[in-house]
C-alpha cells in the first residue's frame, strides 16, 4: 500500500482517523474518539474486571521513565494523554507502541510488548525531539523557559513544549502521528513559535512540518497555548484533515489591569490544515479562525459589539452601574453600526487602566474575561459527516442584533464573536470550513435570583445574558468540551459543561438531520427547552451536587464589582467546575465528578415523537446526605485540581463472578487528591476503579492509595510512593503483553512521580528522587 491509500473496506467518508485492527483498544487520540466520549469499547481485559473481586494481584507494574540528560533534567511533564497503537510494522516485525509526548518537546516512543525493567525506559524508538526538528526556531531550536512573565501555561516550569494530546492515523499504509509543539530560537528565548509535525511511526522520522503562523497578525503565538487534543478528519476518500485549537494562557482580556496592553491579546484560534501522505507534505499556510478576538476601535465602530442596548458604563469591574440597572439606557452607547437593536459596542475599559484603543478591555471587564478555545485539554469532536464541534469559554459573545437567534440575512454570520459559545464548523472540505454552520450560547441568566433565600441576590448586579454572567466571574463555558451522544435514527446530540456545575444538552447540529439545530442564542434557550424544531431537549440543568446542599439557584456568590465571594456553603469560591463529561452508550450515561466533590451520574433518555428530545434522568448520587465525599471509596477531587479525570472501559465478550450480563463496564479515574507536603506543589494523585451498573450505580473495586504496595513484592516493579497527577488528562485504557500474553493496563500520565522516597519534590526539576513519565497498573509481573 502506498502512503495515501486507505485500507480495502474503510469506507467512502471514514469521519476520523482510520480504525484499529477489530478487538484491538487502541487510543489514536485524546478521548479514545471523535465523538470525545471517554469510552473503549474494545477494553474487555480491563471491562471484565467489572464483575471480579479479585485486586490482590493488580497494582502498580511500571513505569516508562521520560529522561534526556541534554536537558540538564531527570524527568519530563507528560501533559498529553498517551496514546496506544497496535500491529505497528517495523523491520517485519508487529509491535504495539505507546506514544507519550511531553513538555520538553520530546516524543517517546515505548514497545509495551515487552515491559521494561524497573526505571529502565525500553523504547521502541529513540526519542524524537520536535524543538530542534528542520525549520523549527532555527536550527538548534529548544523548550522555551516558562519563567518569563507573558508566557503562556503554568508559570515557573523549566521547558514548555507539547501540551495537546497528538493525533494518530492508521488509514495510512504508515501510521503517523500528528503533534504539536512550542519551542524558541536560543538567539530570541522570548519568541515563541508553535508547528505541528507529522512523525512517521514506522521509521521515528518526523516526515512534515508546519509553522502556525497567522498572516492577519492577529494570533499571538507568545500568549497562546495549543492544550487542547488533536482532532483528525477524513471527510471524503484520500482527504485528511487536521484541527488545532488554542485558547489557555496569560494576559488574558479582563484579567488585570495593566497586563501588557493590545500587543497581549487573548484569543481563542481555530486552525485547520489539510495533509497529504503522497507528498508528505500539510497544504497551504493555513488561515486561523478566531472566536474571542476583540478588535477595532470605540467610536468607528470598525469591530462590532457584545449586545443590543448595553451602554458604556464604567462602575466597578467595567459593567453597567446606575439607577437603569444592568441594561441602562441606550443613550449611554458609543457607536450604531450593530444594526437592528441599536447601539452594542463593548463597554468603555476602567479607568484604571487598560487598552483604550480597542473595543476590548485589558483591565477588569465584565463582558470579557480570558476568553479561549481550551475545553480542559477535550479536543474538538466530530460528528455527521466530518463536521467540527467545538467550545469556546469566556470573552466576548457578540450579536448583531436581537431576533430569534440574534441571526442577520447572512445567518450565523450575524454572531460577531464566539467567545462563550458552542459553534459547528463544516467538514474540512467544504467550500468555507472556517464559516461555523451551527451554534449554541447560554440565554437564559442563572445569575438572576429571585424568591425565597435571596437577599442578598447571588449576584447584586448581574449582567443581561448568561454569556455575559459566566465571563464577567470566569465561570467558562465549555469546560467539559464537546461529547457527541448519539441515539437510534443517526440523531448526535451534544453535551457540555462549565465551570458553574451546569449541564449543557444540544440537539443535532445542523445538517445533520432535517429541522435540527444546537440551538443558537435565544430567550428561555429555546430549541434546548421546546421551539418548532423537530428536535429538543431539556433546558442547561445543574449537574453537581454541593451547591443544591444549601440552594439550587448559583454558585458562586458575586459581589457588587464583579467579585467572586464565598460559595453558599462557605467552602471554596471556585464552585463546582465540571472538565470532563464521559459517556457510555451502553446504558445511556454521563459521568462527571467535579472538582471538590464527589463521582456522579446522570441516565439519558430518548423520546421519540412530534418532537423528538432527549433529557438526562435525576441524578445518581454515590453517597448519601451532605458530605462532598465519602471516604475511602468515593473521595472529593481536590478543589485545587481539576476534578477526576474519567475513561470508560466496555467488555462484550465475556462474564465473570457477578457480572454476568453483557456488556461488563468498568469506570477508571485519576481522582487528584490534597498534597499537605511541604511545599505543597501540585495534587497528589490517586486511581480508582469501579463497577458500572445499568443504572448508573457504581460499585468499588480497587484504589491505588489503599493498596499502593500490592506489587513491590515482585523484582522489576519501581518503587513509586506518591506520585502528581496531570491537571484534566484521563488515563489510557489498553493492553500490555508479558510474556506473550495480554493483560488489561491503565496508562497513567505524571507531572512527577517520587521514587524510593518518602519527601515530596519541591519541583519537577531537580530532585534526584523524581520522575516523570507514564505510570503502568496491570496485573502485578
């Protein structure tokens, strides 16, 4: 087979990266598919353990060590979710690899068909360093150092390279894996530049690369970092596609006053590039999509603005103060080039500080407020025929005016600014990929207290819509990315999440059946709650429990200025962040488990009729009365995390103990838990496994925390006492082989591991006790 062509049988249109051999649990990309659901279905070594009370034997096995002594460091962050590909063609021989990329902008390469030694990396092939690839930052390009105040990412780490989980494609007669990476020239340390680099798996060769540059100089490569997953299309025979979405780092819009001026604008960017295996080469420089860049100038009305009618009033944070309330008067508007509805440019920036040249504020602004494309590391989805679903949290929501929709002529063109919105783009080659077809954004204001229990109001000034509310309090939307629910009649529905502890459920996209829609921008979120669409579902919900411990109607409590206060019962101000929403189709469920609580449930269901909805049933709580966790086994995720990180592994093969009905389901998550260390950097990280029931119950199986030494009785296992959990990456559920024969492995990726020793780190970058890497728990060797 030639590099292009795809494999007898694969289809006319296959929607996303070539599939693995049948039985095979093979991870290609972030969140096992495109459709972002969290799920393996080909998992039976790990999903038979449903019904199995027999642990005593499983454990930590190993560990592949991350190491490259020409960095002057002993261990590497693995950000990325490893991935894992079987039947690899080498020298004649199959093999099966586990991919692991890291922030020091190297690629790993490890043959899990023969486990390594205690702390000895076994690789497939030699590391593969992407800093220095040809044409990358000069020709010594290397990990820019994140110390430097402006950069993008966690601050104070040594290297930054890849953060977003790659992208493997087996359709191809040579697997390749597509990843992009970060890196500086050492002549100019405070330029950074991102690429995307195609690797050829069977030779270790990176094959291709592309610069990410934007020719409109509007993307701002040193504030902007690549975390979330790789998505790759194939819309039509021989066609690839490659999606690249930005959106998480500093000097955000409406973060502080004085942070950097209009040369540190943050955005949310789109980028989309086409590849081809013939020549090995991606397509033309691409174009990026920008959702949250706020451009122009206030008076000429060249950028247009948030919302009909909302003036330029200057109280507190920015937002609309005075006796005509949050709406205020329309003569309070600057410019009335919106349109239909009148006057909807930005508020005036504070007078502390700020860009006052631009419609967007860089100092405290309530309608913007570090807007990005990010969905806590979940890549875009896909669905129908190749089309892109995608979440863009916080910045500016911009209508140009206010019918149904906030739709003009030019449809979804009427929406100025995706910044706290779900969009739809079309398959990569379509006519204009880069137009969204489809969106949704949050109407209705759950801000807004009103009756019993609400003096004061959660919120004593909220903002007009909830777009504005959840950016003005950095409440993003779309922080559980975009998971596509698909039901009988080829019907995708869509569910998100934000940082508030709400539940987004969108009808099928457009397209993709007849009268369907997200269900764009309007009021009571028609189309979510009943419109003359054929389809629907029910309205945003809340999904996590502890702020319903004392009322059901916000969280968290806003103060006059646009202040986060306290949450209703005194605890943490961060609310309840949902970051991830894994699906399993077997039962219909949604598992979140938020930060600072507990694992939940939630059951879907279908009705068909005149109007076709699907809604989630009550919530299933694992653990009764007010507690946030219920210790040992259902443990609160440290608030100072991101909450648990879920995979889903499915057995249709075979029965055990008391699993005797197919399919046998297992839940598996990294569930980071409060380091008391001194200093205490980063969460402490924890696995648990659980039993899934067709309700929706969950019964215990295993943790590492209670049985952390089960394995240390067996030569080659390393001596890990704790280990760092990576903030929002979920484990990768597949096999290991010993001794020829397959077990079910749990791929755990560390920020650091600690081993033979009992003192935590004080960073990832020097203790001689420290590792990164990717920890393995299987059946103890």
């Amino acid at each position: 087979m030639t590099p292009g062509s795809w494999p007898v049988g694969a289809g006319t249109a296959p929607a996303a990266s070539g599939a693995c051999p049948s039985g095979d649990p093979c991870v290609l990309t972030g969140q096992y598919d495109q459709h972002r659901n969290s799920t393996n279905n080909n998992a039976a070594n790990l999903g038979s353990m449903a019904g199995s009370a027999d642990y005593t034997h499983f454990g930590l096995a190993y560990l592949y060590p991350v190491t490259n002594a020409a960095l002057g460091k002993n261990n590497e962050p693995v950000i990325a979710q490893p991935l894992y590909v079987t039947d690899v063609m080498i020298g004649g021989t199959s093999h099966n690899m586990l991919l692991a990329a890291t922030l020091s902008d190297y690629v790993y390469a490890f043959d899990t068909t023969t486990p390594p030694a205690a702390g000895t990396p076994n690789y497939l092939r030699n590391p593969i360093g992407l800093a220095n690839a040809p044409g990358h930052c000069g020709s010594s390009g290397v990990p820019f150092n994140n110390n430097q105040n402006g950069f993008p990412g966690v601050q104070n780490l040594g290297y930054y390279g890849v953060v977003a989980t790659p992208v493997i494609d087996t359709a191809p007669s040579r697997p390749t894996a597509f990843v992009t990476s970060a890196c500086v020239n050492p002549l100019t340390p405070t330029t950074i530049q991102w690429y995307i680099d195609a690797i050829d798996l069977t030779t270790g060769s990176v094959v291709a690369t592309q610069a990410l540059v934007d020719t409109v100089n509007t993307f701002n490569a040193q504030n902007q970092v690549s975390r979330a997953a790789l998505l790759l299309t194939h819309p039509a025979m021989g066609e690839t596609y490659i999606y690249v979405t930005f959106g998480d780092g500093v000097r955000e819009i409406g973060a502080e006053t004085g942070s950097g001026g209009p040369t540190y604008r943050y955005t949310g960017a789109e980028f989309v590039l086409s590849y081809s295996y013939s020549s090995s080469s991606f397509g033309p420089p691409p174009v990026p999509i920008f959702y949250t860049t706020c451009t122009g100038t206030i008076g000429t009305c060249t950028s247009s603005g948030l919302f009909p009618s909302v003036f330029a009033g200057t109280g507190g944070r920015g937002y609309p103060t005075g006796p005509a309330g949050p709406l205020g008067p329309t003569s309070g508007c600057v410019g009335t080039c919106c349109g239909v509805g009148g006057c909807c440019v930005l508020p005036t920036p504070p007078s502390a500080g700020g860009n006052t040249s631009s419609s967007c504020s860089t100092g405290g602004n309530w309608a913007a407020n570090g807007g990005g494309c990010w969905m806590s590391s979940r890549g875009p989805a896909s669905s129908g025929d190749a089309d892109v679903l995608l979440a863009c949290g916080n910045g500016a929501f911009a209508c140009a005016g206010a019918g149904p929709g906030c739709l003009s002529a030019a449809g979804t063109m009427g929406v100025k600014y995706w910044g706290m919105s779900a969009v739809e783009l079309p398959a990569g080659n379509a006519t204009n990929p880069i137009a969204p077809a489809d969106f949704y954004a949050p109407y209705t204001q759950n801000y807004t207290c009103v009756g019993t229990g609400c003096t004061p109001s959660w919120d004593p000034s909220p903002a007009a819509y909830e777009t504005e509310e959840l950016s003005r309090v950095d409440q993003d939307f779309g922080t559980g990315g975009m998971t596509v629910i698909p039901q009988p009649g080829n019907l995708n529905f869509v569910v998100t999440a934000d940082k508030a502890g709400f539940i987004y459920v969108m009808p099928p996209p457009e397209g993709e059946v007849g009268s369907s829609s997200l269900g764009l921008f309007q009021p009571g979120d028609a189309g979510l709650t009943g419109s003359s669409l054929s389809y629907a579902t029910q309205a945003p919900f809340r999904a996590s429990r502890l702020p319903t411990a004392t009322n059901p109607s916000v969280c968290p409590s806003v103060d006059a200025n646009g202040q986060i206060g306290l949450s209703p019962i005194g605890a943490s101000s961060s609310c309840d962040e949902v970051h991830e929403v894994a699906y399993e189709a077997s039962d219909n469920l949604i598992f979140i488990w938020p930060a600072g609580e507990t694992i939940m449930t939630y059951q879907g269901a279908l009705t068909v009729g005149a109007q076709t909805t699907y809604k989630f049933g009550g919530r299933n709580n694992q653990c009764t009365g007010g507690a946030t966790s219920c210790p040992p086994h259902f443990p609160a995720a440290d608030p100072a995390s991101a909450g648990g990180a879920m995979a889903v592994a499915v057995d249709t093969t075979t029965t055990s103990d008391t699993c005797t009905t197919l399919p046998c389901i297992t839940l598996w998550s990294i569930v980071p838990q409060p380091n008391t260390g001194t200093p205490p950097v980063g969460s402490l990280g924890s696995l648990y496994v659980y039993s899934v029931g067709s309700t929706g119950s969950l019964t215990y199986l295993w943790d590492s925390p209670t049985t952390p030494s089960v394995c240390t009785d067996d030569s080659g296992v390393p001596n890990v006492t704790s280990w760092y959990s990576t903030s929002f990456t979920e484990p990768t559920l597949a096999d290991v082989t010993v001794s020829g024969t397959k077990y079910g492995a749990v791929y755990v990726p560390v920020v650091c591991a600690v081993v033979g020793g009992t003192t935590t780190y004080p960073n990832c970058g020097s203790a001689p006790s420290t590792a990164s890497g990717v920890l393995v728990f299987s059946t103890c060797p």
